[in-house]
C-alpha cells in the first residue's frame, strides 16, 4: 500500500514539474515534457496498429 502512495507522489510531482509550479532545470523539464509526448504518439501508434489488425481479423471472417 505504501508503494501506491509513493508512486501517486511522484505522479504529483512530475505533474508539477510540467506544469511548472516547482523550480527545476529546464533541461530537465524538457525531457520530461519529451517523454510524456512520446509516451503519447506510442500509445496512438498501437492503437492504429491494433485498429489495422482488427479491420484485417473482420475482413478475413467475411
């Protein structure tokens, strides 16, 4: 349970990082705001792959 509450505080602090409410390096808010949007586009890319897998699974049923 405790593992849950540390995790949720560095959920915090990394929201605050990024939205620039705590004083960090800028490099460091960079990076951080470079991670976030390619956790992004990842998560779009398996999506559509999964969509192009989907639409091929149904079209092979017909």
């Amino acid at each position: 349970m405790m593992i849950l509450v540390w995790l949720i505080d560095l959920l915090v602090m990394g929201i605050k990082v990024l939205g620039g409410r705590m004083k960090v390096n800028p490099v460091l808010r960079f990076a951080l705001w470079t991670a976030v949007l390619s956790t992004f586009a990842a998560g779009v890319a398996v999506l559509g792959f999964l969509l192009v897998l989907l639409q091929h699974h149904l079209h092979n049923l017909a």
